[in-house]
C-alpha cells in the first residue's frame, strides 16, 4: 500500500498549469469566477451529474470532453445556469467561445461550469467582462484564488495536491473543488477539478478517474440531495516527461493510488464542511452479502435524518442506525448483527448490551465519528463520508435563496 504526502497544493502545482480567481461582480464581494489553463492541450477524462435535469455547462463540456482534449476551465460561481433552456445553453457555450478566444486557443478545448441557484440566466453582460479580465491574471500561483472563486456556502477553499514519482521524473496531481450542500453525488462531486502533469492514455484516464471517484466522492453524502451541475474535470498534460502510460503497469498503479489518496482526501474535507456541520462521520457497513448491499446500507446509514441527528447531540441511538439499515432493504441476520459508535460496540446479536456511557459521551464529542455494522452474511464491505447535522444546515437552505 503506498502512503501519499498530501500538501496544500492546488491546480497549479503540476508543471505547465496556470489559474485565477476574481470578482467580476456576480457577487457582492466574493470572488466569482475562475480559471484553469494548461500550456499545452491535454489528454482529458471527466464525469458529470446522473441528474436527468443537468445545467447546461454540463451539456456543453459533455460536447468538448468527448472529442478527447481540453485545456482550460472556466468555472462561475454566484449562478448555476441549469433550467434555463436554450438561452442557458447559448450562454454556456458563448463562455468557452470568449474564454478561448481571450486565451490563444481553440473553443472547444475549453470546459465551463456553473454553481449557484437554480433557475436564473447568468447576466452576460458581467461574465463577458470577467473573462476579458481574468485571461491576464493567469498564474503559476493562481490556484489557491481559482479554489475561492468557486466557493457557494463552503467555508474555506478546498485545494490539495500530491508529488510522485514515474521513471525517475517527478509528477503531481494537484486539485480544487466546492462543495458544502446539495452533496450525495453519484458521478462525481459538485465540482471539482485535477490537473496532473503525468504522460497518460485518454482510455486509462479516464479509467483511473471512476474508480477513484467510486472509492471517494461517490461514497459522500451530506444532505442526499444530488445537483444538477455535479462535475468533475481531469486534465493531464504530459509535462512531468514520463513515458507515456499505455498500459496497467507499475506506473500506472502509482498513478492510480496518487489518484485516489487525493480525491479521498477532498471527499473528507468536503464531508467535514458540510453545510452547518460540527463532524465527520464515517460510515462502514461489514460483513454484506456482496459490495452493492453494503453501500446501499452504509448510504441509508448516512442520510439518514434520524442518525444525522444523533450523532450532533452526541447520542449512540443505535436503534436508529439498525432501523435504517433494514429499512434499505439490504439482506441480514440480525441474530448476528453487531454495532459499534466511534469504537464503542454497543449491540451485538441484534439487541442491546451494556457500554460505558461517559465514554461514548466524550468519544462522540470528538470531530470525527466512526459508525460499524457487521450483517453477518458474507465478507462485503463498503465505506461512506458523510456529516451531522445540526441547526445551522435549517438555517443555511431555509435563507439560501435570499
């Protein structure tokens, strides 16, 4: 098992990556729009929404990522540009057309997405000005801006990166990404994009990127509220001078792991910064029939109103998590189901057993939970990320609109 550094890098940590962020007045004062560039196109892999109503930057990068390069990113906070017809499509193609055109290359090398409320037309008229600005600003340096730019309700820019090592060439995989509520995706995240300076095949791309998603940001959930502009962009540009990886050989498993240490680590932060959110809680489901019903249970676990709850007002309320276990449906035996909160088992055999109460209580006062159910019918196994929730989330959606 390889063990990975992660540093506070971002998307410009890869060699050949340039970003920005600005305000161009979507916001009031926050910065609202941001950008991503590579020196040189790059080999591109992506995935989006499972929404049946997806916005339309969704539709446009689905367009441009097929054709199999990419190399820029332009991303708006402050509007989300779903549910706004032809219009919305128009706009979010005119974004790639002016972003390209500003930046010396071709339209459709150029990705956009959108965050915001649902339902509204971007005004044009402050984006068409904000790309004119940002082009410029561009930077070796400019990731940890591009992460504030696509910040909704998130508290802090999340932005990570990871070095490595390919035929004695030293590679990196460096990332951004937003995401506070509307969370339980089923593609990807909200958004979040990765840049990497790794020589790598479109296929195996591509290929590295779901089972990285599938491990990490498919096993997130917050509010179990899947968005219509859920995308996930990767871009590799080949600058490391590695041999390009054609094949699954050693270094594409390095590749591979790099990978998924960092999107697993920004699946965390993203859990951690859930909307009102006081805790990381980890969900783990054992002992399934095979891997779907464990990660159908642990997702049931996990969104579940009742033991989101709980876990806020530190309550190992067990029952709640059995009952929703059941509840989705999943086969077990309950004459051998056991439970444990943050370590503590406190049921086995399907009942209760009795457990040091002011351990618990100062064991889930801790910043991250952990929740174990073993079913008792095979050797299946499947791991979820997820929050508490508490009265700041009611407060936050109840006044996001206004």
């Amino acid at each position: 098992m390889l063990n990975f550094e992660i540093k506070n890098g971002s998307v410009t940590s890869p060699k050949g990556f340039k970003a920005a962020g600005i305000n161009c007045g979507l916001k009031e004062k926050n910065k609202d729009l941001a950008l991503i560039k590579s020196d040189v196109p790059a080999t591109v892999a992506a995935l989006f929404t499972t929404n049946r109503v997806a916005a339309a930057p969704v539709l446009i990068s689905r367009e441009n990522v097929a054709k199999g390069m990419a190399q820029a990113i332009i991303i708006n906070s402050g509007g989300a540009n779903a549910c706004t017809g032809q219009q919305g499509l128009a706009d979010a193609r005119e974004m790639t057309e002016l972003t390209a055109h500003a930046a010396g290359i071709k339209p459709e090398l150029v990705l956009v997405a959108s965050t915001g409320v649902i339902g509204k037309y971007l005004p044009m008229n402050i984006i068409r000005k904000g790309i004119e600005e940002i082009v410029p600003r561009l930077a070796s340096d400019g990731g940890t801006l591009a992460a504030e730019a696509i910040m909704t309700t998130d508290t802090h820019p999340k932005h990570f990166s990871v070095d490595f090592e390919l035929d004695n060439q030293k590679c990196t995989i460096g990332a951004i990404a937003k995401g506070s509520g509307m969370i339980s995706p089923n593609m990807a995240t909200m958004i979040m994009a990765i840049t990497t300076d790794v020589n790598i095949q479109a296929r195996l791309l591509q290929e590295a990127l779901k089972k990285s998603v599938d491990l990490s940001l498919n096993a997130l959930t917050v509010d179990g509220d899947m968005s219509t502009n859920d995308s996930v962009f990767l871009l590799a540009n080949g600058m490391s001078g590695n041999s390009l990886i054609t094949r699954k050989d050693e270094n594409y498993e390095k590749f591979l792991a790099a990978l998924k240490a960092i999107c697993l680590k920004m699946t965390r932060v993203i859990a951690t910064d859930g909307e009102g959110a006081t805790k990381l809680v980890t969900v783990t489901v054992e002992n399934a029939r095979n891997h779907e019903q464990a990660n159908r249970a642990a997702k049931a676990i996990a969104n579940s109103l009742l033991v989101k709850t709980a876990i806020f007002g530190m309550d190992p309320n067990w029952g709640r998590v059995i009952s929703a276990t059941g509840a989705s449906g999943v086969d077990m035996n309950l004459e051998a189901v056991s439970i444990r909160f943050a370590g503590i088992k406190v049921a086995e055999k399907g009942a209760a057993i009795p457990f040091d109460f002011p351990a618990m209580k100062k064991a889930l006062a801790e910043k991250e939970i952990t929740i174990h159910i073993s079913l008792g019918m095979g050797n299946h196994s499947a791991t979820v990320y997820t929050c508490d929730l508490t009265y700041d989330y009611v407060k936050i959606n109840a006044e996001y609109h206004t």
